[in-house]
C-alpha cells in the first residue's frame, strides 16, 4: 500500500490478492480518514524534516534536480502550483494535529472522493462493502472549502550553481488539463523529443526527433528534454537545454530556434513519426493494471467520463497547421525563463527572448 500526492491531487493505492479485498479497502480508508493525532503529526513532521535533508543531500550531486520546483515557483510565484512539493522547509514545525485534521475535513469529503478498483470479481459486493465503510461520510455536511485557483505570473529566475554546465528552461503558459489543445501539445513534445549525449539505452532511445539533430549539430549541447505540464486550470509548455557554459549565449539561441521551428513546416513523414512515438508512449505507459487504474481515476475527476480509450484517436486527428495554430498562441504569451549553473549572465534578458520569439 502507498500514498502519493502531486500538486493537485492524493492517491490512497492498495494492491492484495482477491482474499484480502475487504481488510486491505478497510485498512486504506482508516489510513485515509481516521483522526490525526498528536503522536502521528509529530512522527510526520520529522519524517518531512529527514525528506528535507535527503534532498539538499542529493542536489549536492546533481545542481539541476530542482529545476521543475524553481520553473513552476517562477511561473506562479509563492503559492499554488508554485509552492515546493515538499512544502517549506521553514514551516515544518507549524503543522500540527489540529492543523492536519482541518486539511482532511476541507479536502477528503464525499463530493471530492473516487474510489476505483480492479480485478474485482463481484462489483456488487465491492459497491455494498464501500457504501457499508463509507456510508458514514454521506450524512456529514459539505465543508465550501475552495482551493485558490493559480495565476500564471511569468518572469525570470537565474541562480548560480558549482558546476561547469549551464540549464536553460524557458516556458510559456499552455492549456488545462480538458483543453482540447492537449493532443497537438503532446505530438508537439515528442516532435521535439528528448535528448542527451549519452544513453543507456531502452524503448524509443535513439529515435530522429528534432532535439536529437540538435545534438548531432551542436557539440556544446549535452541535452534537451521537452517541459509539458498540465493542470485543471493551467499548463506549461517548453524546453530545456543543457550545455556547456561559456556557450550559454548560444544554447539560449537554440532554445528559440526550436520552440519557433514549431511554428513553420512540418512535414508529413516528421508528423506521422511523432504520432507514432506519442501513441506508444502512451500505450507503454498504460501497460499495467495498476497504472490503467490511475488514468482511469485522473480521466474520470477531469472529465467526469473516460476518455483514455479515445486518445490515439485524437492523436491521429492533429494536423500540422493545428500544431502551427497551437505553438502560435502558447509562444505569443508571457514566458518563464530559469537559467541555472555557471555563467548565467551569459544569457540574453526574458524581454530579449519574448522579442526573439515574436
């Protein structure tokens, strides 16, 4: 059994054999509801303090493991989507019992639970067994508890860092999670493609994609990965690039001429190659039943319906004037820029980038 969160949502996840269905759903629901005690908030503070120090450990060994929290803390300032997924090292010794238990009144309530299972063999006695443990939350009145809804803020960070690299992430404002932009936004991720000069191999490793030419072209590039977030009301899309840093100026300039290559030509052999990697993705991901079960629970609290079944299908439906459409919109918007790593001021300014762009 585990728990995990991400920025918007929690996962209670159980896996057992058939036998012990009703004593493992019975065992996640008193993890996920029962009262928070004093014992337990301060067993879970020190826990969050250790997660704290295992952390700054590692980012001794690897200057860039934070880029995703510093490109969302730039993109949305200090709070929402912005806010560490740790939390705030600081405010670790202000979370007590009382506090805890007000979080799960305001967020674990009937109207924003979704309790989905698989390899059930009788779905009757599993919906009796559910009712009969959670039937109790039924009576208790709706807290209007609302999460605040995040605002896109934009703007530029740099830090410098020991190492002789530098990372350059640059991101715009994409669509929600329901937009029907999603589909080309994803053909655009895999058009561009993940690279790096080294590879230990694997599914999809090697393929053509236009990062990969970038690597082939340019020796000071040693990566690029392709930044493509998605909220239930907001999104990030864009690229980072890593590479030596005396040629920060010009990994910058290879940022641009990727982002804007999104919006001239694109052939149909490139596009069709880029669906095809996409589809896989998505199937590969897919492959197990524990993950199906996840994306059927994510599609139903976005949508209110599944729609896993027909994403290949919109894959296929994306054409390349859309994508030319889509990247027009998002890279006309206010970017996000974070420079990390040594020569940082080598950079041109976020205003310099926008006029690049358009």
């Amino acid at each position: 059994m585990t728990m995990d969160y991400d920025e918007e949502t929690t996962y209670f996840k159980g896996h057992c054999i058939e036998y012990d269905v009703i004593d493992m759903f019975q065992m996640m629901v008193d993890i996920a509801l029962e009262p928070r005690s004093v014992l337990a908030a301060n067993v879970a503070r020190s826990k969050n303090a250790k997660s704290h120090e295992l952390f700054n450990h590692l980012s001794k060994f690897d200057p860039f493991s934070n880029q995703q929290e510093l490109l969302k803390r730039t993109a949305y300032g200090y709070n929402t989507l912005g806010m560490p997924r740790l939390g705030l090292a600081k405010n670790i010794d202000n979370v007590d019992a009382r506090m805890m238990q007000q979080f799960m009144m305001d967020n674990i309530t009937p109207r924003k639970c979704l309790i989905v299972a698989s390899g059930v063999q009788n779905h009757q006695e599993y919906v009796d067994l559910v009712k009969e443990r959670l039937g109790e939350m039924l009576p208790v009145p709706e807290h209007n508890y609302q999460r605040t809804a995040s605002e896109y803020i934009g703007g530029e960070f740099r830090t410098w860092s020991e190492t002789p690299a530098t990372n350059i992430t640059l991101a715009f404002e994409s669509s929600p999670t329901h937009s029907s932009d999603q589909a080309a936004l994803f053909v655009m991720k895999h058009l561009l493609g993940d690279a790096s000069s080294y590879s230990s191999g694997g599914p999809g490793k090697g393929m053509h994609c236009r990062n990969m030419e970038m690597l082939s072209k340019y020796s000071y590039v040693d990566g690029a990965s392709v930044v493509n977030s998605s909220f239930s009301d907001s999104g990030l899309f864009g690229l980072s690039v890593e590479g030596y840093g005396q040629n920060s100026y010009d990994l910058m300039g290879r940022v641009t001429d990727q982002l804007n290559g999104l919006k001239g030509n694109i052939d149909e052999v490139e596009l069709n190659r880029a669906k095809n990697c996409a589809k896989m993705s998505i199937l590969s991901a897919m492959e197990s039943t524990e993950s199906r079960l996840e994306e059927i629970a994510r599609n139903f609290l976005a949508f209110g319906d599944l729609t896993f079944h027909q994403y290949c299908e919109k894959i296929d439906a994306v054409t390349a004037s859309e994508i030319n459409s889509v990247a027009d919109r998002t890279f006309g918007g206010k970017p996000t820029l974070l420079v990390t790593g040594s020569a940082i001021n080598l950079v041109p300014a976020v205003t310099d980038v926008a006029r690049q762009l358009n």
